[in-house]
C-alpha cells in the first residue's frame, strides 16, 4: 500500500450544464508538502477542492486518503477523514465571537448538556500559541480585520484535528504585511506534519512558498513540476498557453485638461462615528493614470462611494469635466462620462440572477439602440452587442450571453464587468480593486486596457492593494491613511519601502490638490 501520498485524486471528471470543469485530473498530494494548484480563471481548481471537501461529488474517478479508497458525500465526511478547507469567500457568522466560531459544530458538551467553553478556550489558545496564530477570542467577527478572520478559518481547522488543509486563493483580501504572515505560518504547519493544498493565482507566492506545483488549463491537468525547479514564466506559460509580460510597456504620459476635480470632500463611515473621508482634494486630469494606495480600510471605498454617487457627500464638491456633478444621481454620472470597475462585484457589479446580457446593458439599456419607442428591448441588438463584447474581452461561461451571471467564476464575472465599463467610452475610468482574483493572463489584458484608456486621452482613477499593480500601472500614486491623502509620489521615483511607511501612518507629507 502506497502511503507517501496523503491524498490522491485520481481521474476526476466533474460536469456542469454545458461545461466540462474537472476532465480527467489527477493530483498526488505527498505527506508534509505545501502542493499549489495553479490556473486561470475558470481553470477549474476551487471545483477540483470543493470534490475533495465533499461539495460536489465527481461523476468519475476516485479519491484515496493513505493509499485507501475513499467516498466524501459531504463536508462532515471531509472533516472526519481530516480534511478542512479555507474557503475564498469565508464562511463565519458574523454576530459570533471568534471562539464560538472555531467550536460551532463540534462544541464540547459536559454530562448535562452544558456547553464547556473552558476547556475549549485553552484548547484554541494552546493551538494559536502553537502556530503563531494570535487572536482575540472574544472579538466579534464583525469588528476583526479580514487577516484576523482567515485566522479563525484557519484554526477551525485545527481545532477539528485536520491533517490535510486546502486554502482557496487564501492571500486575495490580505495586505502584504498579512501575506508574510500566512506564509509563516503554513510553513509552521508543514512543519508540524500537516499537508497543504493551497489554490492561487499570485506566482510569487507559489514560488515562496511551495514544494510543487500543479497546473491546470480549461479543466485538464496540464502538469505537476518540482518548484524549486521552475521559474515564473514558465508556469504563467503552462497556465495560458503562451508567453505572458509581467510588467507592463508604456510611455510617458501626455497631460490634458482636468477631467476629475474633488475638493474638501468629506464622507461619512457606516462603520463608526467618525467621517470615513476627512476633507480630501485631487484632480485627475485627461491622459494619466492616478492610484489611490493604501492598507484596506482607510477610506478608499467611501472615497470611491462619494466619487461614483452611492454614498452622498457631507460636504465638498465633485466636478466631472468641470460640471459639478455633487449631488447627482449615479445615471447622471454615467450619461456624462463616469464608468466605475466597483470593489465588490456581487453587491455593486452585478445582478447574479440575470444573464449575461442583461448584465452588459445595465447601464445603457434605456438608448435607442436597445429600446425602441414603445419601451421593448431589441433582444436582436442586445444580443450582437453581448456576443461583441464576449468575444473582445474574452469572457468564459458554459452558454454564452444567456448564462446566469450567478454560475460564472469570479475572474470572468470580472472580465464582463470590465467590458461594460470600458465599452461605455467614459470620459472617467473609476477602477477599483479590477484584477482582483484574477489570473496573470487576465491581469495583464486588464492592464493593457487601463493604459489604452490613457493613451486615448481619458481619465483613470485606480484604486489597489496590490502593490506590484501601484508601482507598475499609475503615472501618480496618492496614498490614503484614516482617511486622509498623506503622500504624492511618482512611482518611478519611489519605492514599496516608503509607501509602506506612509501606508502604514509612520509618515505624512502635505499634498496641494
């Protein structure tokens, strides 16, 4: 009986309507190894981990656990096999503290029936000590930072005894700071005997932090290669089937008119008391890219909320190629020249339950060329306008322009977002957060869209947390701190190191709109 492997997955065939997302994959995953599992959007790889977890059920092939057979009905199958999975998407309820969440489920009951939250307290704290997993027990899961909550995913986990631990795209809400952090600590865990399956789309990361790496490409199994035996553009052209540029080509920027002219504003918080923005000023003029940059939670999604209209202003004024454009509704933006990439794409970017087509008309249905006089949609034009666009920006789903937004993976979600937006011809491109859980061949398409936007004289206002995308996308980054614009610089002539100095509050600089 093999047991180097802690778990195999052998010929797995998973189909959805219309799509074929698991066809004929295997992976090995070897006791005491971070394993990653690379690929595009809509690769298939968090339908491979939701098969192993017992989400889904595989029409073909079979999993071993240490050499033997295995059959995972459900997630509680899963956890008795030791088998726990960090979702993308984390599955915590809110109004809990952080220790009810880690117990739910397998709580520790005495001979009554009384819960014995004691000895559960030491146990998750021993376990935290253990693996440098520091948080507050007691914290609500509402009031923690998104870091703080993947801990408690994480050592819900461990408090189950799971061997075998699957991060879904574990880094894509973390700061850089955060990401370090993890690393450390699954690498703490492998230490310990646990065995990793870690999904992502950020190669660096897999370079740090992996042993091997397993690649897929359109639901098929391309190959498995030895990390420390690999280089990024060798597993960017394995994932995409070409050659991909990590940086992006531009030239210099050719200034125009001031297109975005913000002045005082102040936004209000939902969050606390205090005002979220606290009297802002900056222009974005015709012909640059500007990045607002910062650690998550500064400001930057109620500046965004101001800018686009979907929080009103306390005071200050917004004009939009020099109309002011301050209490307008969010359609009188967009008619005079506004496209926004929002941050969350389910609340802000999409109606799930819709189609696809439906999705990309959104913001324009009501024009002529979509409605005729009597108020009915030409479904005809609708249609060649959705398939255009499909087409042109490359947006993967099982049925085409009539497939549910809902049932589409979130990079091609992204991808028709992106295409909405861009296809509006803005006068301003708000983007925020745009290759956000994208794969590499995505980012870069995205990329190369932000800069022809600029180079054909528009405005972009970006807004990141990534900080290769601050460095390499913008011709002018502002950085944000508790709501505050505290450093102007030019990222040629600055480095991540400073930036994290003013993101982070250690130091400010007075910024002239």
């Amino acid at each position: 009986m093999d047991n180097t492997y802690a778990i195999e997955m052998l010929n797995i065939t998973k189909r959805f309507p219309g799509i074929i997302a698991n066809d004929n994959v295997s992976l090995q995953l070897r006791k005491g190894e971070i394993h990653a599992l690379l690929g595009e959007n809509g690769a298939g790889k968090s339908t491979l981990m939701s098969v192993l977890f017992g989400l889904y059920q595989a029409e073909e092939g079979i999993i071993k656990k240490d050499g033997v057979e295995v059959h995972i009905n459900d997630p509680n199958d899963a956890n008795a096999l030791g088998i726990g999975m960090v979702h993308q998407h984390f599955k915590l309820v809110e109004c809990f503290t952080v220790l009810d969440n880690i117990i739910m489920g397998v709580e520790p009951v005495g001979a009554l029936g009384i819960l014995q939250k004691r000895q559960a307290r030491e146990k998750v704290m021993a376990i935290s000590e253990k693996y440098g997993l520091h948080v507050d027990p007691d914290a609500l899961v509402r009031d923690i930072s998104v870091g703080m909550q993947q801990r408690t995913e994480i050592l819900k986990m461990l408090y189950r005894e799971n061997e075998i631990l699957i991060f879904d795209e574990p880094t894509a809400v973390l700061t850089p700071q955060e990401i370090e952090d993890l690393m450390q600590i699954m690498r703490n865990l492998v230490k310990e005997g646990k065995s990793i399956l870690f999904i992502s789309h950020k190669l660096a990361e897999i370079m740090a932090v992996s042993d091997r790496c397993t690649v897929l490409r359109k639901g098929k199994h391309v190959g498995t290669v030895d990390t420390n035996k690999t280089s990024m553009e060798e597993l960017s052209a394995m994932m995409v089937g070409r050659n991909v540029n990590f940086h992006v080509q531009k030239g210099p920027a050719k200034l125009g008119e001031v297109v975005l002219e913000v002045s005082g504003i102040t936004v209000a918080s939902k969050v606390h008391k205090n005002n979220a923005v606290k009297k802002v000023s900056f222009k974005v003029r015709r012909g640059e890219i500007v990045c607002i940059a910062g650690i998550d939670g500064n400001g930057q999604t109620e500046l965004v909320h101001g800018i686009t209209g979907l929080e009103p202003l306390v005071e200050g004024k917004i004009k939009l190629c020099g109309q002011d454009i301050s209490n307008a509704s969010i359609r009188q933006r967009n008619v005079k020249g506004m496209s926004h990439i929002p941050e969350d794409r389910h609340k802000h970017g999409l109606i799930l339950d819709y189609s696809l087509e439906d999705n990309l008309i959104l913001e324009t249905y009501f024009q002529p060329r979509f409605t005729s006089k009597a108020g009915f949609l030409k479904r005809d034009n609708i249609r060649d306008y959705s398939e255009k666009l499909i087409e042109q920006y490359d947006v993967r789903s099982s049925q085409g322009p009539a497939t549910r937004a809902r049932s589409m993976s979130g990079g091609n979600q992204q991808k028709a977002i992106v295409a909405r937006e861009i296809d509006k011809n803005p006068e301003l491109l708000v983007a925020v957060q745009p290759t956000r859980g994208l794969d590499v061949g995505a980012i870069e398409y995205i990329h190369h869209q932000l800069i022809a936007q600029r180079d054909d004289g528009k405005a972009v206002l970006l807004v990141s947390l990534e900080l290769d995308e601050v460095m390499d996308i913008p011709d002018r980054i502002l950085v944000m701190y508790e709501g505050e614009i505290v450093g102007q610089f030019d990222p040629k002539k600055t480095t991540e190191e400073e930036l994290g100095l003013y993101m982070a509050g250690a130091k400010r600089m007075e910024v002239k709109a």
